[in-house]
C-alpha cells in the first residue's frame, strides 16, 4: 500500500485483507474495484465506507461505472479519510481511477498525473485501460 495524496492510499488485495494494516494507517473507507467486497457490510470489517465497482483490466469498461468509481474516490477520501483504492494488484485499476480523480480535482494533464502516481508506486496499467482517462467528465473539475 502506498499513499497517493494525504487521504487517498493505493493498494491490492492482500492488503484490502488486511485488518492490522488498515488499522496501522487509519484506514476509514475503501474502494473496491474486482467486485471481491461486494455485499459486505463496512462495519464488519471495521470501516466507515466501502464501496465496490467491477471494473476489468484494458479495454471495454462501462463509462458510467468508471465515472461512478472516480466520484466515488472524491467522496470518501472527503467524507471517510483514510481512504484506500484497491484492485487485485493495485497497478491498473486502481491507479487508472486515482488519476482520474485527481485529473479532475487538479486539473492535471493525464500525463502529469500518471508520472505523480507513478513517483508514489510502481504502476503497470494494463493496455487499453488508459482510454478511459479520455472519457468528457474528466475535462471539467468536480464542484
């Protein structure tokens, strides 16, 4: 796991598993993007928020999920710090998400926003997934 901004943390599986880790960095909320979390309650692993969304490493992501996940970043790293992202190996999912929301909230180029994540944690962005960094939403930062 590693920390992207004050707030937003990335990490795996293994460490969405985790609870004495979680626990170490004050984790509150997570954000689930394989599905694996679906159905179960925050409080019963101990936080405040958790929401999941399935999204698939490459191409052919629903928009609309991908814009959801990337709102979602927003609100739970404002609502429930600490928050942490995470994937299954939190190298594409995850990061393609985080760098949306901070393309939106920054007003970063796509670039400059994967070379800051990037100076944070290794990344591998599967091929394809990047297209989503095209979507129009983006182009406007949030309220």
């Amino acid at each position: 796991m590693d920390w992207i901004t004050e707030s937003i943390a990335i990490g795996n599986y293994l460490d969405a598993e985790n609870e004495e880790l979680r626990r170490a960095n004050d984790i509150r909320s997570m954000l689930c993007l394989n599905g694996k979390w679906r159905g179960v309650r925050p409080e019963s692993i101990q936080l405040d928020a958790l929401d999941t969304y399935d999204l698939q490493d490459g191409p052919g992501n629903n928009p609309d999920i991908f814009r959801r996940a990337v709102e979602s970043v927003g609100r739970l790293s404002r609502l429930h710090p600490k928050l942490l992202v995470q994937c299954h190996a939190g190298r594409s999912r995850s990061v393609i998400v985080v760098v949306a929301h901070l393309m939106r909230t920054r007003g970063w180029s796509a670039r400059e926003t994967l070379s800051f994540v990037a100076s944070k944690r290794e990344i591998a962005l599967t091929p394809g997934i990047e297209s989503l960094l095209e979507v129009p939403f983006l182009r406007v930062a949030a309220p």
